[in-house]
C-alpha cells in the first residue's frame, strides 16, 4: 500500500446489518399485527395491493435469498397462494429464524460477489440484502398510509425492538 492509498474497511459489520435489518422486520410485523382482520386482505388505496400481499412478497423474499446465498439452494417464489393471518404471522416468523441461521454461514467476503438469484436478477450480494430492506422499507410505508387511511395510529417509525 503505498501512502496516497486509504485502506477500505466496511461501514457496517455483516452482525450490525443483520441486526438492523431484523429490527426492521420486527417494526413490519408490528404493522402487520395493526391492521384489523377484516381489512388486511381487502383494503387498498390507489389500486396497490393490499398489504397482507405485500407482507407475503416480503417473506417470499428475504429468507430464501438468504438461504440461497449461505447454501446455493433457491426456492422457488409462490406469490399465488392464499394465506391466512396467522399463517402469515408464523411463516414470518419462521423467516425471521431461518434468516438468523443461514445469515451466520455467508462469509463476509461473499458480500461483495455477484450473484444471480432466482435465475434472474444479477448483483452483488450486499445490493441483493439492500433491495430486500429498501423493499421491505417501501411495502411498510404502504401499510403506514393504509394504517391512516383506516384511521389507525401506526407503530411509531423508530420502534424497532425485537
């Protein structure tokens, strides 16, 4: 290295990504768990989906990416099945635990390779997780308008705690 050169060091550890993207998750389920049973499947505004929709996509989404990139194992996705609440409820939590376990077996450096998932969508591992936040982060904000829309107070943005 010579001395113009600055060493890299990563922003976020991969423990602090997780950590943060689980607390993410967790405000999501709380959204989730606001809405009332007779509106979760049916209401919408502005022609979107509703949001136990988006809340499937969500958890067809996260683990199995991160189970693919830990294993090379891809699921296949199943936007077209019908779930129940408490289906939904214990799928994302099955999500949230096989995140935790197949999260510790990718190895730090794999972060930086690029990879196609789902046989289609090339990038490098990090910008994969990135677009499953941001999405998750998107999707949340669509129930917090549904949520008001309903006339129901939303969780506060910041409560993340698992």
């Amino acid at each position: 290295m010579t001395s113009t050169e600055i060493p890299q060091t990563l922003f976020i550890d991969t423990d602090a990504y997780l950590t943060r993207w689980q607390g993410h998750r967790s405000l999501t389920r709380k959204v989730f768990e606001s809405f009332p049973d007779d509106q979760l499947f049916t209401f919408s505004v502005g022609g979107m989906r509703p949001f136990a929709k988006l809340f499937q996509e969500l958890i067809q989404m996260a683990a199995p990416c991160t189970k693919g990139f830990a294993t090379g194992e891809w699921d296949t996705l199943d936007f077209e099945k019908n779930y129940t609440k408490e289906e939904l409820l214990s799928a994302w939590d099955q999500s949230t635990l096989d995140i935790d376990r197949y999260w510790k077996m990718i190895p730090s450096e794999k972060f930086q390779t690029e990879e196609t998932i789902f046989g289609q969508y090339e990038g490098k591992v990090f910008q994969h997780f990135d677009y499953i936040v941001d999405n998750e982060i998107h999707h949340r904000a669509q129930g917090y308008v549904y949520l008001r829309a309903l006339g129901i107070e939303p969780p506060y943005f910041w409560d993340r705690e698992r």
